[in-house]
C-alpha cells in the first residue's frame, strides 16, 4: 500500500485561494509498485494497478473527507448494442464503506477492458487562445496529466484501445477526466454511448423513507462538463451528463426501498451514437471535478470562478463595447469615431443593425472590411450579431423532429439543423467573412441548443442517435476556432469550456421597458445574482439607450443629454461590477456635456480595471429600502479590494457596516481611500472584517479601495 495514507487526512494550513502555489500536482507510485496517487496537496485520487486497475480512495485533502464509500468500474462504452466496463475489480457486498486491505482479495472481471500501462505528461492548454483585447492577468495552468491505457482480452474488440485521462491541476483542488476511444482495427465500430465517470459516492443524508427526488445529492465537490446547453445562463440548469443514480447493491443503507441517490454517473443523454471508422479517435466529454472544503456559498463560488480563470482564462478577455444600432455605413463610422473619443475600445453590430455576416458576395466582403480597416484605424476592435437558431430555413434544413418527423416542436419552434447543409453552410460563411473582413468579435444569438434531429439526409448526422452529438461538435469547433483566430465570442449560452468570453450575466430582457428607477435597482439585482458562480468579465447587461422590447419614454436614455443623472449611474452600476452592458443605441453621447460624463467613468474604470474585473463578494443585495453594495477583492493586485456602495432612497444615508476583507489577503489593517481621496486606517477584527460608518448620497453611490499599508 502507499505509505501516504496518514498523511493524507492532514487539513492543509494555507488557504489555496490566498496561497494557491503551495499546492503543486505530482503523481507518486508506492514501493511496492502496486498503487499510485494524483495529490496536490489539496485533493487526493488513488489507484489499484492490478489486477485492474480501480479507483478506491478520492480525498478532499482541505478537510479529510473520503468522497467515496465504494469501488466501481473506471468507465463503460457500449459498442454495437452491447456495453463493457472498462477497469475496476469484482465489488465486495458491502457497499457502505471500503478498506484498503480489500484490494489484494478482489479479482477483475474477464468481460472489462484490462489496463495496460500508464504515462505521466504535463498539463496543455484547451486551445490556442489568442486575444486583440484587454485581458486580466490569466495565470496559465499547470499539472500533471495522468494517462491509462486499456484494452479488451474479448477477440470482438481486437484492436480497439481506450485512454482515460486525469488531469490534476496546481493551485486548486480540481481534477479533469475524460476518455479517448481509439480504433485500430480494420472495421468500423457504432459507439453508442460512453459513460466516463462513475462514482459510488457517500450519502448526503440518512432518508429511511423517500423518493430520490426528494433526497439530497451528495456534496462536497462539484462537477461540471463541456457538454452543457439550453440557454439557461447557468451552469447547473444547462448541464445535460450528470446523473444521480440508486446503487440497489448497497444492501445495507438505510433507505428501505435502496433508493439513496448514491451513485453518480457522467455522460451525455443522447449519443454518441457515432461510427467509429478504422484509425480514428473519438474523444469523451470531459468533467472537471472541483472539491469543496465547506457549504459557504461565497466561498464554492470563489472556488468555481479560480476553475474558470484556470481551465478557460479566454473568460479573463473583457473589452469595452458599445452595441450599435446602424442603418448604413456612416452610423458605423459615426460611432467608431465616439468610440475612440471616449475610450471604448470595441463596436457590436446590435440585432436590428444593417451587417448580414451570412453574404459573402465580394461586395459586401469589401465595404464590411473598409469598415473594419477604419475602426482599427482608430483602434476600435469591431464585430457583428448572427442568429442561429430560432429561425426557420425550410423544410429540407430545418431539424426534423423525431415525433412527428416533420419540421417544429424544438427548443425555439423551428430551428435550421447545424448539421443540415445550409448549418455546415451557415459556419463556413461566418468563418469566410471574419477572415476576410478582419472582425475581431462575434456575437452568436441562439447558439445550437440540443435539439435532436431526424433526418437522414442531412450531410452534417447520420440520423437522430448522432445528431446532438454532431451538432455539438460543430458548433464547438467554431467557437474553438473563433479563439484561435483571436475572435471574441459572445453566446447566450454555456460553451465557455470549449470557446466563448461571455453570456448574458441573467435578466428578464421586457424588464429593459420598465422605468429607469425600476432598471436601476434591477440590474444591481442581477449583478448580485449573477456574480456568484461567474466572474465579472463572464456575464454582460443591458443599457437601452433607445426603445426596446417596449416600453415609453421612461424606459430609455435617449436623449442622452436629458437624463445625464440615470445614464452615469448605469454606467458605473456596471463598470463598477467589471460587468460589460451592451449599450445598445446609435450613438455614446449626443452633446459636449454627455461626452464628458462617458469619458470619466470610462477613465475611472480604466485606472481601476485589475480590481474591478476581480472576484465579487456580496455584501447587500438591492431591494429598494436600505443601502446594497458588493466588494472586488484580488490579494496579488496593489489595490486588493473596491467597495461599491449605494443608496436608493430619496435621502442621505449614514451606515455602519461590516467589508469582510479575509479574501484581500490583509490580516491586520488596511487602508481605505473613498471616493473623495480620503485616506482611513482600519484595524481588522479576528474575522478579518473592518468596520466602517459611510455616508451615501440620495439616489446615489460611493465607492472606495482597499490597500496595504
């Protein structure tokens, strides 16, 4: 056995998320050759080499939690109709709990995929991210990547080789897995599915009678993979591979009908479903598995947004956009040139606008490139909106649904399939006028959003048990290749693990034809709620400088001069978040006066930019009665924390609050500078919290930084 099991159960002394290099993957094997571990300090996998290999221990180092009661198979694939295991060893009837000492009495099963050997590499990024913009100070990950190698002893399944890989990252207690399929045989194989994580994980609470949908799902870490959609702008509403499952063997829990929801399985619903040709390779969903040393919400969500950060620093991109509605080309030159006058740093073609990114005629190649020659001759970036889905093409290319076999009843109604050759069509077209254009963003409206297709003669599937998973596939490689291409992607949907920057931060868009008072205390709303999984850069709002979806004269800015109070304040609600809005309109300012008012809190957000794209903590959500705010905090930056505070009521407010300053790094005392330039030491109490009196204006903010002393 390793020699690392005592060890294992001691709770780290730094905090990685003040100290993450402390914490540095490593791949040990034991004396005896039999065992091997993925640490880093933080979280532990350890494995059984022979005569299979298993996974029996997964520790949470930062508390000493065992996440798992028993032993299963590594992964399934069915193949053909017929499923088989891949690694593991017979499981022992007791389920409740396992023992080291078990391992040398369990045998393998003759049907499973038999490891083989393994190799240790370093971790390499995603993708070639390449970026034209602002960014924040991303740090590269760093790890070990862990690689099995397996094969079947079945003569049906000569010559097909499967990899599963682990990634272990340093800084974080996170873990990658996924699987990689590898046809060496001289057939074809159909893969049906692939289930590549299996977890026989401890119960979260002891339920003698219930249903599992009534049980709570064991916690403790989190699990997330890029195989999400829906339009959800949320994660665990748009995950679509992970399912709690009944373990009936376990015998002994308590739950008289052994309906406990103990047993995690990770794989798509649908799929793939895909032909797997003689030499070549189908790669798995990957899952990231973050452990979770407690229940503070504040704390898991400061935890998910460093996993971001990490596996996908694209998010860290953030420029400043404006979102322009245009009729024709000298709009487009009009507010480029407001945009370089006021330091915006990009231009969106809104919806509604007169840029159509699907006509590649020369013509129009042309005068969308003279346009972006000229806003990078201000050094304004420049993009486009595209809709995809919720549209109707025509019944030869829009996706068949499986039910009825005719067009409609998808996600939207109707919807073009991305598989369907006016899909692989539309994706060329969009690749064809960036490259040519020299656009550095792309809004993509109504991403692909899972729906199934039946069609067979769609060149892009072969019929419906592949299509999600081409579709998926399809749309992946072009947010892939956007990133590539140093293109900005901005999608209402979850596909940051494989390529976009941003999704709506979370709003009701009708709610943009309320009152600006109304919209005021809204978008702070959304703000709070939208920050506690996403980092600041990873969500964006809405500013409608003119009429949308409704709404009088009450609802919109323009004329921008005449509600020059509303504007700035919406502007700095956002800035003052590291939140982008899409200020959509067709102009930044409309007198000399207005033009000021943008180019101070666009210098102000420039100077503070580090710490206003970095990590929220909640302190008050807004509800119209009293005082709400949130803090910026970063313990590498100079300035390691920004307070903004404000005030709805109609009168100045004078409140003592509590700025939990833990995350700032300081442990003793800080020092304070509020808006005003008025310097103020602050002693910290045992909680790290400073205790301050503040005075905020009527309908109004302040704001103040956090530094060392």
């Amino acid at each position: 056995m390793l020699s690392l099991h005592a060890g294992s159960q001691v709770v780290p002394a730094k905090d990685w998320l003040l100290q993450p290099e402390s914490f540095v993957a490593s791949v040990k094997t034991s004396k005896d050759g039999k065992d091997l571990e993925l640490s880093n300090g933080l979280i532990s996998r350890q494995f059984r080499l022979q005569p299979n290999l298993v996974c029996y221990s997964y520790t949470n180092l930062s508390n000493g939690r065992q996440l798992l009661r028993s032993i299963r198979e590594e992964a399934r694939i069915t193949i053909n109709g017929k499923t088989y295991k891949i690694g593991g060893l017979k499981v022992p009837d007791e389920k409740a709990y396992f023992l080291p000492e078990w391992l040398d009495g369990l045998a393998a099963t003759d049907s499973s995929f038999q490891y083989q050997e393994h190799r240790i590499e370093e971790i390499k990024p995603v993708l070639n991210w390449k970026t034209r913009g602002w960014a924040s100070g991303a740090i590269p990950a760093t790890g070990k990547k862990l690689i099995f190698r397996y094969r079947s002893p079945l003569a049906e399944l000569k010559g097909l080789e499967i990899l599963v890989n682990y990634e272990l990252y340093s800084g974080l207690p996170l873990v990658s897995k996924s699987l990689q399929v590898i046809n060496n045989s001289s057939r074809s194989l159909l893969i049906d599915s692939l289930v590549h994580e299996v977890l026989a994980m401890v119960e979260e609470e002891s339920a003698v009678i219930g249903s599992p949908e009534q049980m709570k799902k064991p916690t403790g870490i989190y699990f997330e993979t890029n195989y999400a959609f829906n339009n959800a702008m949320r994660y665990t509403l748009s995950d679509q591979t992970l399912h709690w499952k009944t373990d009936p063997g376990y015998t002994s829990q308590v739950n008289y009908n052994y309906e406990t929801p103990c047993l995690l399985e990770i794989y798509p619903d649908h799929g793939p479903g895909v032909q797997l040709h003689p030499a070549d390779t189908l790669q798995s969903v990957k899952t990231y598995e973050l452990a979770q040393d407690n229940a503070d919400r504040e704390r898991n969500g400061l935890a998910i947004r460093k996993m971001y950060r990490t596996i996908a620093p694209w998010v860290t991109a953030n420029p400043i956009f404006m979102h322009l509605v245009s009729k024709n080309d000298e709009e487009v030159k009009t507010a480029v040139d407001q945009c370089a006058a006021t330091g915006y740093e990009a231009l969106i073609l809104s919806f509604g606008s007169h840029c159509n990114m699907e006509d590649t005629s020369a013509e129009n190649i042309k005068k969308w490139k003279e346009l972006a020659d000229y806003a990078h001759s201000k050094k304004v970036l420049i993009g486009s909106y595209s809709l995809f889905s919720s549209r109707r093409i025509n019944d030869e290319e829009d996706v068949i649904n499986p039910k009825t076999g005719k067009p409609g009843g998808t996600m939207f109604g109707n919807a073009p399939c991305l598989g369907s050759r006016w899909g692989l069509d539309y994706i060329q077209k969009l690749k064809t006028f960036m490259s040519q254009t020299g656009f550095d963003l792309f809004e993509n409206d109504g991403p692909y959003p899972g729906d199934r297709c039946a069609s067979t003669k769609h060149p892009g599937h072969t019929g419906l048990d592949d299509s999600q998973w081409k579709q998926m596939e399809l749309q992946k490689s072009l947010y892939r290749w956007c990133n590539e291409n140093g293109i900005y992607v901005n999608a209402p949907d979850w596909y940051f693990l494989d390529g976009t920057h941003k999704i709506a931060i979370g709003y009701r868009e009708v709610n943009f034809s309320l009152s600006r008072e109304q919209q005021k205390i809204l978008n702070r709303q959304n703000i709070y709620d939208g920050t506690w999984e996403k980092t600041p850069s990873m969500g964006w709002g809405f500013v409608p400088l003119i009429k949308y979806q409704g709404g009088g004269p009450e609802a919109i800015l323009e004329p921008l001069s005449e509600h020059l109070k509303d504007y700035e304040q919406l502007m700095m609600q956002y800035y003052g978040a590291g939140v982008q809005a899409c200020y959509r309109g067709p102009r930044l300012y409309d007198t000399e006066t207005t033009k000021a008012t943008v180019i101070k809190v666009i210098s102000w957000y420039k100077k503070y930019r580090e710490i206003l794209n970095a990590d929220v903590i909640h302190l008050r959500r807004a509800d119209g009665r009293d005082w709400d705010g949130i803090l910026h905090v970063d313990p590498r930056l100079p300035v390691k924390g920004l307070a903004m505070l404000y005030n709805p009521t109609g009168k100045p407010i004078t409140r003592t609050i509590q700025l939990p300053l833990y995350y700032t790094g300081l442990q003793q005392s800080v020092v304070l500078t509020w808006a005003d330039n008025r310097k103020q030491t602050v002693a910290l109490n045992r909680d790290f919290n400073a205790t301050i009196t503040v005075t905020i204006p009527a309908n109004g903010y302040t704001w103040m930084t956090v530094s060392k002393p």
